[in-house]
C-alpha cells in the first residue's frame, strides 16, 4: 500500500510510536494516509487502541521480519 507519509520508529518503545503517530496525523489532512514502522511489539495492540480513541481508521497491521507495520487513515 502507499501511504502519504512513513514514519520510521523502529528502535523506539511505547509510548514513542504513539506520539510520533499523533504528531505526524496532526500535520496531515483528512484521508490521508500514514504508514508506521514499529520494532515494538506491543505497538500492535497500542495503535488498536490509538485508532478506536482517536476515530482515525486502522487500514492494515502486517509484520516483516522484525517490523511490526500499521497502516492509519486520518480522519
């Protein structure tokens, strides 16, 4: 998928994916698309969380390797 904006945050732990997550959704418009990289596990079931709370859709969550994807529309 091609989101409008990636954010690498591999290396980082909760709550840093998080807040980078809401930082970069904030510069974005509706509909737009961001495309998280995450090395923390537990970011799987935090950006769940992020999206139910926020009301941003949680488009696709995949693993690569060691990489933990999530793939949020802005809303």
């Amino acid at each position: 998928m091609n989101a409008t904006k990636e954010l690498d945050a591999r290396g980082l732990n909760c709550p840093l994916p998080i807040l980078k997550a809401k930082k970069a959704l904030a510069d974005m418009t509706s509909g737009q698309t961001l495309k998280v990289i995450a090395t923390d596990a537990g970011s799987v079931r935090d950006f769940q969380a992020f999206a139910k709370q926020t009301g941003n859709e949680l488009v696709e969550q995949s693993t690569e390797g060691a990489d933990f994807i999530t793939v949020l529309k802005r809303r």
